[in-house]
C-alpha cells in the first residue's frame, strides 16, 4: 500500500496530452490559455486623461495665469488639438488623449466655465495631474498572459484589449464516468430496502462540468463480459475513464482483474487513506487513463478532489496552486494507520487565520455533510491525537466562489 | 456622495426576483436550488456493511467460537439471509445489509476461509464493528438542502440519492451589458492611436457567464437619440441592465439624463470609492434594475465584484457569504477620501494566515496586474496610511476554484 504523497506523485508523473484547439473569444472564458497573449501596444497606448476637465500648460499655470481660453473640446478617441498661447486650454474628457503642448489636467470640480473661458478655482495643482501615461502599465510586447493561465473575466478583458479575436485553448480530455454494482438502482426508480440509487456517477460529472468537462455517464453491472465489452469500448474512445466501485476485496469486484486482462497497466492499487483507500490507478497503451475510485460517496468525491483534477489540471499545463494551511478548531482522535482527509467547513477570523471546522461524518459513507464542507482537511497518517490549534494542509473542494 | 456601506445597503434593499423554473438533475448543476430537498428514508437506509468480509453474531464469538460455517454469500442489493445456529456466519460485501441475526463484521484481512468454513485470525473484535447503521447519517424526511443553495456536486449526490429526477431552480436573470463611447472599436478592428477596443463588455459577460448567466452584449454610439432608444427597448427585454462608461462629468456622458428621461429612478449616483465613484444605479417601474458603471476596465471590474453578484447572489436568495479577512504585506499610502479597493494576491502561510500582496497598480485605469488579482481588500476612506501586519477585509474575486 502506497503513501497519498506516493499516489500524487505517480499520478502527476503520468500527466496527459488532449491537444489544443482554436475558440473565439467570446467562448473562450473558463478554457486554459495554450498560447502567451501579447500587448500589440503600450498601455495605456497614449498620454491618457483620467478625469473630465481642461488640459492647461503647468508652466503657464506656475507663470500666475488662472484663466484660460477653452480653444477647443477633445473626446475620448479624438485626435489631439495643440494650443499655440500659454492661456489656451483644451476642454478634455476621460480617456482623451493629452495634447503634446500640455502637461496637466485640472477637473470640473476645481474650474469654472464662462464665455469660453475656465477659470482655475485652486492653487493646489501639481504637473503631470491627472494622466495616466502612455506605456506606464505595460510596453508593447510584454507578456499579459500565458499557456496554463485559466481564462479568467480578467484574462477577456486583456485578450479583447490586445484585439485577440481568436484563442488557442487546451482542448478537454474525453471523459466516461462508469459506475458498477447491481445493488444500484437508476435515479427515477424505486429502490428496494436494500438498495440504493446511481448517484456518484453524477456527482462525478457536475465536478467535471465545473471544470468545462462535459462528460459522458454509464453503468454496467456486476458481470465480468459486459464490464469487459464495455472498458474495451471506453478504452479506445475516451481520454480518462473514472470507474465507481468494484475494485475492492469483494467477490464481485471484477475491475481490477477486468483492467488487467485488457492491458491496461496498474500503476496503483491501494492507497494509505481514509476514504478512499481502494484507490486503483492505471494507464492504457492506448494513451487512456483509468481512475477507479472505490463505491462510497465520499472517497469518489475525494478521490476527483485530491486525485483527479490536480491530474487534469496538470495535464493541461495548469501551473501548481500555492498550497492552503487552516488551524484545527477542534480535538479529535483518528487511530487506523491511514492519512485521515477530514471534512471542514472554512473560516477566515478577524486575525485574518484560516479556522477548519470539521463536520461531524461517520467514516467514509457518510456524505450527508458533504454539501457544507468547504474542504478537505489532510490529517498525517502517523498522528492519533489532532488538538484544536494545529495547523495541517487543507485542499479546498472545487466550487465556484 | 454616499458611502461604500451606503450603496451596497441601498442595492440589497432592491433585490430582483426572476422566477422559479424545473430542470433535469443532471442539468442542474451550478444553478441554484429553489426547493427543499428532504430524505426519502433514512440515511444509511439500512445497517450498511463497510467492509468485504464475515457477518457473525458477537455473542458466539464471545462465547469463544473461532470458525463459521459460510451459510451464504450476500451482496450488496440482496435481501439479508438469517443464520439458524450461532457457528453460522454469511459472506458479505461491502454496501450489503446485515443480517437480522447478526451484528458484527469481520473483514477478510482478519479471517482465512477454507472448504466453507471462516476462521477468524484476530481477537481484536469489537461488537458492532464495520457496521454503519441505519438512519446514523440521516433520518426519514430530514432536510439535506434548502433554497438559495448552490447546486454543487456534492448537493447534486445528495439530490440523485433520494431519488429527485426534476429540481425547482431559480431562473437566471436575463442580463444586457451595455458599453459606451465613441473612443471604442470592436474586438476585430485596429483602433488609431486614441481609440481603444471594447472590452468591458466581453469581460462583464464572462463574468456572467461563470455564474450561469448568459448575457448579450451591445454597443452604442455617443448620441441621445441611439441610446435613448436601445435603452427603451432593453428595459422592457431584461431584468438588469448593466452599462460600461457615459456617466461621469463629461459633455457626452449622455447616460444619467437619459436613464431619467426614461423614468428610471436614480437609487444613487457615486459612491466614496475608487476605483469606481461614477457608479450610478437605478430602478424601472417595469421591473428592470439599471447598474451603470465608469468605463475604466478596473473600475467596471470592481463594481460587477463587490455589487453586481451580491445583488444577483441576494436576488437568488442566496444566502450572505461569511466575510474573509488578510492581513496587509507591505506599507502603502493613500490619501484621497475615498474607499480604496486595492488588487491583491492571496496566499495562506503555514500559520494559516491569509496574507495579501499588493498588485503594483497605476489607480483604476491599470487593467493589466486584474489577472493576477485574487480578491480587492477594502481600505477605510477614514484612514491614509495602512501599515504591513493590518488586517482588512477582502472581497474574493468570483472564479472557479
């Protein structure tokens, strides 16, 4: 049985290629950049004014002249008026650009307009006011974003400024989501006392379609031919398959022999981790990856949180997240030789500390909880007591903030 | 001039309601939840085995009984089969039910079995071992998700394991993003040295769109006439209008006049914050909630950040996220009386801080360090200088995580 830094590690050495291809920019939010977006000038590309009021002269100002001639009105996007008497002025908006004869900007607020002439109510002006100078945020060249990037609202707004109409994007992996067991039940049926119904499967698949990953969902049962028919098909259509049950110890726990009659390699089998410990990793010749997380609800959701899309993000040349630390706001005792992943529930105090709440669950069946859970809270398998005030490594649970 | 506390009171006193509407529950994800979801029955819906093993009765092994006769093997979904005689145990898989004679699990690492009979190898048991009971989780008819929740994965597990095929969600607001200024040129076209491309539109509606929400997109002309009718037109189509630019203090900033002309109540125009003081926000009698932004890119950010969503948030009864705090890592000063929302990036240090680096930024017209910005940190307008070590509050930008 391998260490969870073990597992990572193997998983991230076996990251996967999709490809990339071209979206327009306006499909383009939420994808991953697989270009480096440029500036095509400076920024701001000209002497640019930042409030409405007149462009003067400072030289002409610190002379004694408080009066000015209004020669003429420039709007943002106009070519710029040069004035030729120290007394003119250029009545100026927000965004226009600043004559190449003048050096300071004075607001409505500190003027007064009449007859063409605005008069400079204060004595308090400083040269160079009120311009956001040309190339003073970045020099044309210089890089604003770059492959791995997510493609933020922040990302659009610099890929439409530099006039990228188009986007190469990482394409998504093709993904299949298959659960097994023949104690489960369609979710629009009535299950038998002992039943239950189909549900990791799409908790599988709205994790995914978070990520902008549609994928597709399947079931077969308890049977090694059709479990054989079936991952044979999947082997050759998809990128990764995510498998639900039937890896661990039981009788009719088939995939692990099923994967290996179909060459596909094991990298893992069984991982030091409460949930989750089952944890089958693998990879076909065919390029595919195989993801097979035990049954129970939590450890598939953890096992998509701490497993597989670190592996999807990486995959698509995503850099490392910084890593988040939370201070344990309760005792609690934890003795099976595994590391624990806790479910908190996160807070951040009025000293700025990161508190971890843990939601109380009954081991790794329990996903009633889940739902508040903001994370999840890695406890070192060499420790039994955790004492409220420790602080230990929290992985957040994907969600849109 | 009000205060930042001021406008954000004033937008939540004016919530919108957009309606009720069902979809599919694997459509369902990310929206937001506008029923309760109670359980079916009671979670676990029966004494749950957890591991692959023995089912025995504790009794006979306290009585010393070390072997077992097989008397069947049950799965997961199988009607539970009684034992007749206390050296009888059933094989059982995990998620099988236990036995109404029996109450104890013994998993197979702990047992060897042979010609039918299981041997237990340990004794270390522990009555009631390896069983999750019924209704330990949740109880018949308890409350599991409520309105105003986000569909998760994790509420979507829940929802599929009581069997809800159809979810009553909030609809989604029907949006319009309006910029404005004759300064701007589409994505596709080259500007001249003083015009600059459109952007803000492209990034509010990417914005929108990691929310759920797909807006349009529009552009008009600095002339009366044209925005006073497309305005016309949009307040009878949408339930918000956001628009980008046209409401400072310059001769065609046309926008608040206009918005008037169209009986659109002004709520308030400008708020004591940079960037972002011009904001004006409105309401139709039709219905229609008017958000009318400056048109510099950070200022239009920030706005859609710190008002817009939580007005959508609160609009989708959402519920008021905690707040989060960080603490300041450099010295900065700043002067204007103004609510400074400075651009930070945040990272957790190993004493579960959260600590916030400034982003160089030249004021709200810098858009280009947005990327790397996770959250703005609201700096008092009552205080000018801010020390390393202080502690704001942060507003984390919206992404997916």
């Amino acid at each position: 049985m391998i260490t969870v830094a073990e597992a990572e590690e193997i998983i991230q050495d076996n990251k996967g290629d999709f490809g990339k291809e071209i979206v327009l920019f306006n499909q383009a939010a939420g994808r991953i950049l697989a270009e480096t977006i440029k500036t095509d000038r400076d920024l701001p590309p000209y002497n640019r004014i930042t409030v409405d009021g007149i462009a003067v002269s400072y030289q002409a100002f610190a002379s004694g002249i408080r009066s000015f001639r209004i020669k003429a009105t420039q709007a943002a996007g106009d070519e710029p008026v040069d004035t030729e008497a120290p007394d003119e002025c250029i009545e100026v908006m927000t965004g226009a650009a600043l004559p190449a004869t003048l050096d300071t900007v004075i607001r409505y607020e500190d003027i007064e307009i009449k007859d063409g002439i605005a008069t400079i109510l204060t004595d308090n002006i400083t040269q160079g006011e009120s311009i956001h100078y040309k190339g003073a945020d970045r020099k044309e060249g210089d890089v604003v974003a770059i492959p791995g990037q997510v493609i933020s609202p922040a990302v659009i707004s610099l890929i439409t400024s530099v006039g990228e109409t188009e986007v190469r994007v990482k394409k998504t992996p093709r993904v299949v989501v298959i659960s097994s067991g023949d104690e489960l039940v369609p979710v629009d049926k009535t299950p038998t006392e002992y039943q239950v119904r189909q549900s990791n499967s799409f908790t599988v698949q709205a994790a995914l379609k978070l990520q902008g990953v549609n994928a597709d969902v399947l079931h077969v049962p308890d049977d090694v031919e059709k479990i054989t028919g079936h991952l044979q098909q999947c082997l050759h259509a998809y990128d990764a398959i995510i498998l639900t049950g039937g890896i661990s110890m039981g009788k009719f726990d088939y995939i692990p022999q099923v994967l290996k009659n179909l060459e596909v390699e094991q990298l893992f089998h069984k991982v030091q981790q409460r949930p989750g410990k089952p944890f089958w990793f693998g990879r076909h010749e065919g390029g595919s990856f195989v993801f097979a997380f035990p049954g129970n609800p939590v450890a598939v959701f953890l096992c998509m949180q701490r497993y597989f899309l670190p592996w999807l993000h990486t995959s698509m040349d995503m850099p490392e997240k910084p890593p988040v630390y939370a201070m344990l706001d309760n005792d609690l005792e934890f003795k099976p030789d595994l590391q624990y992943f806790l479910q908190v529930k996160l807070l951040v105090n009025e000293q700025a500390q990161v508190t971890a709440i843990p939601l109380n669950g009954n081991g790794s069946g329990d996903f009633s909880n889940l739902a508040d859970a903001d994370a999840f809270m890695e406890l070192p398998a060499e420790k039994t007591l955790f004492k409220k005030g420790e602080v230990y490594r929290v992985y957040l649970i994907s969600s849109i903030t």
